[in-house]
C-alpha cells in the first residue's frame, strides 16, 4: 500500500497592500531610531550625586544656642536673663516699641525683678551713630552683670551685637569691623583684612527675640554697621563677627511678627529664599546645611505668600520664623551667603533701601550669573518650590514667587540711576561675603550684573 506523504502548506501570501504597509512601518522605525541616536545629551541635570557632593568637606557645627519656638514664648525672658546675669539692657527700635511690642516684655522683667534699660535709637540699616549712642546708653546703664537682649529684626540685632561687643571693649565706633581693599586683581586684599582694633574681651552675653521673618541675625554672631563718617557721600557697609555675641537663647515668638504690613514681610520672606538659595550653592556648602537650606526653601514657597496676603495667619507667621531660623542655621554652619548679598548690601548701604527687596532684585540676575557652576542644585531649587527638575525652571520659579509677593523690582524703581552703578560695585567686590560664591565675578561682571538689573 503506498505511504501518504504529507503536504506542506504554503503560507498565505500577502496582499500588496499589506507588504506596502510593513515597509512603511519599518522605515518609520528606523526614522524614529536615527532621531533617537542623532539626539545631543540630555542638558537637565542628573540626580546622580556628582561634583558638587559636599560629603567630603570639613565643617563644624555650632548648634549650641538654646532655641525655644512658640506663642508667647517671650514672656519666658525673665528666667533666661536671671541665669546669665541680673540686668536687662533691651536694644530695639522706634518702630518695634511703637507697635507695642516692648512694653509687655519690659512689664515681665520688672516683675521678675529685672532691672532694665530700653534703647530704641536704632535705624534701618544701622550705622555707626546708632552704635556710638548705644554704647554710651550702655556705659551709663553698666555693664557689670547685664545681659543684652535684641527685640526687632536683622538691624537691631545687628547694631545689638555691636554694642554688646563694644562696649566691654572700650569702642565706641566701627574699629572693630572689617574693612578691606582690593588688591591689583579686584579681589579682596587679605593684608587689609584685619580690623583696626581687636576685641581682647568677650562681648555681653546676649538673648535674641526676633520680631521679624527674614535675617535670621539671632543664629551668629555676625551683623552689617554702615560707615557714615568715612565717605559722608558714600556709606558703606560694615561686616563684624565675633562668637561671643551670638545670642545664647533664641526666643521665636510668631505672636509678635503678627503686625509687620505685608510689604515688609514680602522683603523679609525674599531675604529667607536668599539665605537659603545661596547657602545651598555656596562654594563652603555641607550637607547639613543643605537639609536645613531645601527645607526652608520648601517652607517660604509655601507660606510666604500666605504671610504676605493675611498677616493675621499666625500658622503662616510661625511657618516663616522657622524658615528663617532654619536657613539662618544653615549658612551660619559653614557655607555662610554669596555674591546676591554682596551686591545687595551695597544697595541698601548707598540708596538706604530695604536689605531684602535690594536682595529680591539681585537674585534672578545673580542666578542666571552662577547658572553654569550650579545646574543641579538649581534643579533642586526649583523642584522645593513645586516646580519641576530643572535649573531653567528653579530660577523661573524664584522669579514667579518674587512677582507674587510684589518684590519683583528693578534697581531704578530703588531710586537708582546709571550714575550709581561704579560705587555699587566697588562695594560689592570689597564685600567679604563675596568669597563664597560658587563663581567669582570680575569687575565687569558686577558691573554688568548692575546695568541688566537697572
């Protein structure tokens, strides 16, 4: 019987319609391939951890100061000052005592057996008239077993700390503040850092009890006094920094930053997001400091505007005093501020305007400035403020904040003209700050940093 053999089937044959279409299909494919390829690298930056990885750097925490956070935690003074001395000499200003601020605080000690002293010469931006009165008020209270304690913002504090390190030493004027030149390279001539007199003594100890949201001046001891008597024509600011009149106890009250008019907070919320924005790209960053800096930038994007829009929102006010504290805490760790406040300082110095809205105007531009040394962590700026991982989009996310709280301001809506940028940026180059920033500027940097911000 003959054996059947299995017949293979052919397979179906395809239309020509069907054979036209796959072809099509395959040369799109390899399009798409070729363009995939072709593509440059990504520009974003990676979340790799990379150069800029601060682990490896030396830093030194100096997180001793007793802080107590809270409404009404101000009237707790009495026992803080009785544990360091028995005398109370209150530095503030006009504007603070005014607001009724003062007089509670000054009721609490005296009942406590506190005697004290008020004095409230203290302007904006303070100079060294405000210091000479303060140090003679303080002479004729005496010094012997007093403590200094600081009720207002940053100037306050700052003119403060002056006084409380002055006076044990026999000073009366800025003898004691840095005042360096520029050596041949427009840099900062270390032989002319040194002050003209040194402190041989400690200073006052002292209690902060800030009533506003944005220097964070309790967290060091550290501060800015403008020189008016050098050059009458153009002041200049002043750094000062000695240990000894960092504030021992820190009292953040939100109750009392209540009544600060919503430009003011606007400035002072600014100034926070400076703090933190330039200690986190500081050239002396550490990774402390970098977990207090993203926090607090989280926490200005949030509730500043909120501070700004009802100042009456105490949950806002307490949100925004702990911002400050923290990016205060942050760059007093180590990586310290940057180029932003070295051309703000001038500002306020020469111009007399408000220290945060002259560091709101600075900011963007600065940015775009360091934008090249700095992408990742502009990147990270820019996701904290709820914006997506990008350095584009962290500055544009700095600008649309500062819009919104009404900072975003040019240099010529402070009162300045073409005329004034030359004395702006010989300040701003002889400004100490101006060593931790992550891209060292020449002269015509600043200079053109000026002109775009006119």
């Amino acid at each position: 019987m003959a054996s059947k053999k299995k017949s293979k089937k052919k397979p179906a044959k395809k239309s020509p319609k069907k054979k036209a279409a796959k072809k099509t299909a395959k040369k799109k494919s390899a399009k798409k391939t070729a363009k995939k390829s072709a593509k440059p690298a990504a520009k974003k930056p990676s979340r790799d951890l990379g150069p800029d990885v601060t682990a490896q750097r030396m830093f030194n925490l100096a997180v001793s100061p007793e802080t107590v956070s809270g409404p009404g935690v101000a009237a707790s003074l009495p026992q803080h000052v009785l544990k360091r001395g028995k005398k109370a000499f209150i530095v503030t200003d006009q504007g603070v005592r005014g607001a009724g601020i003062v007089a509670p605080i000054v009721d609490v000690l005296e009942k406590a057996s506190v005697q004290t002293h008020v004095f409230d010469q203290v302007s904006p931006n303070p100079t060294d008239v405000n210091v000479a009165a303060g140090v003679a008020a303080l002479n004729r209270f005496g010094v012997e077993g007093t403590v200094v304690v600081f009720i207002g913002g940053g100037s306050v504090m700052d003119c403060g700390k002056y006084i409380a390190l002055a006076a044990p030493n026999g000073v009366d004027n800025l003898n004691l503040a840095f005042a360096p030149n520029l050596d041949a390279n427009d840099r900062i001539d270390f032989s002319t850092l040194a002050p003209k007199a040194q402190a041989s003594k400690p200073g006052l100890p002292t209690i902060a009890i800030p009533t506003t949201s944005g220097t964070a001046s309790e967290t060091n001891g550290g501060g800015l006094i403008t020189d008016t008597l050098t050059n009458p024509k153009v002041h200049r600011k002043l750094t000062f920094s000695n240990p000894t009149v960092a504030p021992v106890v820190i009292l953040l009250d939100p109750t009392l930053t209540v009544g600060m008019p919503s430009r003011g907070t606007a400035a002072c919320g600014m100034d926070v997001l400076t703090h933190a924005i330039e200690c986190y790209t500081s050239a002396n960053s550490n990774p402390f400091a970098d977990a207090l800096a993203l926090h607090a930038i989280r926490l200005t994007g949030q509730w500043l505007p909120k501070a700004v829009a009802n100042g009456s929102d105490l949950e806002a006010r307490a949100q925004m005093q702990v911002a400050s504290h923290l990016a205060g805490r942050a760059f007093s760790s180590g990586p310290l501020l940057g180029l932003v406040h070295a051309t703000g300082h001038p500002i306020s110095g020469q111009l007399h305007q408000a220290h945060g809205q002259t560091l709101a105007t600075m900011l963007p531009h600065v940015m775009r400035f360091n934008r090249d040394v700095v992408a990742r962590r502009y990147a990270d700026i820019g996701e904290a403020l709820g914006s997506e991982y990008d350095p584009e989009a962290g500055i544009a996310a700095v600008e649309k904040l500062s819009a919104t709280v009404g900072t975003n301001k040019r240099l010529r809506d402070l009162g300045a003209t073409s005329d004034n940028i030359n004395d702006l940026t010989q300040d701003a180059l002889r400004d100490l700050i101006i060593l931790n920033t992550p891209k060292y500027p020449t002269r015509g940097d600043v200079h053109e940093l000026y002109a775009v911000a006119l």
